[in-house]
C-alpha cells in the first residue's frame, strides 16, 4: 500500500519523533511503500496568501501546494503526527491544511451540498498533549478537538478515520508510557483494513 505520513515537529529528539519512527517501523514490517513530507525540515510555507486565495478561485495552484496534492492523491494511506499546542495543531501544520487542503482539490460543494473529494483514503492522526485525559474531559476538550479537526478537516474532506491517538501527559511521560503507545501504533498498522 502507498503510505504517506505529513509529520510537524521542530525537534529531531522530541516524543513525536520517537512516534514518527515507529510508524516508519511498523509500515516498513509490513512492506508498505512510505513517504514521508517533514514540513518542518521541508520549510513548508503555511501562510495562506492573498495569491494563494486567488489562485485557488481561479483554478491555479503555486508547485509548492501541487506537489503536496501530488503526494496525498498518489497515498491510499495518509497518517497526521503532530502535537496539540494551544489547544491545536503547530501553526505549520494548521497552514499545510490551509493551502493544501483546498477547494477543488479536498471538497467542493455540488448544488450547494458540501462534498469530499478525498474519499477512499484512510488516516490515522497522532497527537500528543501535556494535560490527562481527565482534565480534557473536564474542559469538554477532547469533544471541541474531535469537532474541529475529525469532523471539520478529515471527514470533511472524504477520509475514512482509522484511529485518533490522543497521548496525554506527553511532556511528563515515562518508558513505560511510550511502550504503551508504541505497542498501540503497532497493533493499528498491524490491522488487515492496512494491509489488504
């Protein structure tokens, strides 16, 4: 299967990295094929621009947003890493979806009915964040991140939602933690919905 992971992290040593690589591992052990768009090291530009927004009304896309289209249209797999900062996705990767993920390319409405155009494409999203699973609860969190990313991005666009991983504590997490979560990223790439 074709594999397409879009990571946003700035630090090579950090808890999503660690995350990244057992993806890697787990997709490699099952001989998918795998590209892999660091947007970080890429220098990706999030900035949606007033040129950006005319393009897209006039059918034109600059070859930074091409190429990424490219990659997503040729994956039947895509997998989103990156962590929950104020409440949301890094800003880097907020602006991928921006330019990326846009009209007449993810979606577009047929007689006024909204519709995926990513349809037929499997996700897995992997975030970390740094309070429990309890005070997000509380907070109503958990619900408002499902909401605005699940449903308003990746469902909205077409994607089928293989597993949302929210890893909570991540900035106090232990071995035993990560282990824990390695093994869960394992046992999802491990499903047959991935290797069919």
């Amino acid at each position: 299967m074709r594999h397409l992971i879009i990571y946003a992290h700035p630090n090579e040593n950090s808890l999503n990295n660690s995350l990244l690589q057992t993806v890697i591992e787990s997709l490699e052990k099952e001989n998918h094929e795998i590209q892999i768009r660091d947007l970080n090291k890429m220098g990706f530009d999030p900035v949606f621009s007033l040129e950006d927004m005319q393009g897209q009304f006039a059918g034109k896309i600059s070859d930074d947003v091409k190429t990424e289209q490219d990659y997503i249209s040729r994956a039947e797999q895509i997998t989103f890493i990156y962590p929950i900062w104020w409440t949301g996705m890094p800003a880097i990767m907020k602006g991928y979806i921006d330019r990326v993920f846009s009209y007449g390319f993810a979606y577009r409405y047929d007689q006024g009915i909204q519709k995926g155009l990513l349809k037929g494409k499997k996700a897995v999203i992997i975030n970390t964040h740094g309070k429990s699973h309890e005070e997000y609860e509380r907070m109503g969190m958990h619900k408002a991140l499902t909401l605005t990313s699940d449903n308003g991005i990746f469902l909205y666009s077409g994607f089928e939602i293989i597993q949302h991983f929210f890893f909570d504590r991540a900035d106090k997490a232990t071995p035993e933690d990560l282990e824990i979560w390695k093994e869960q990223i394992r046992n999802t790439y491990s499903q047959p919905v991935f290797n069919l």
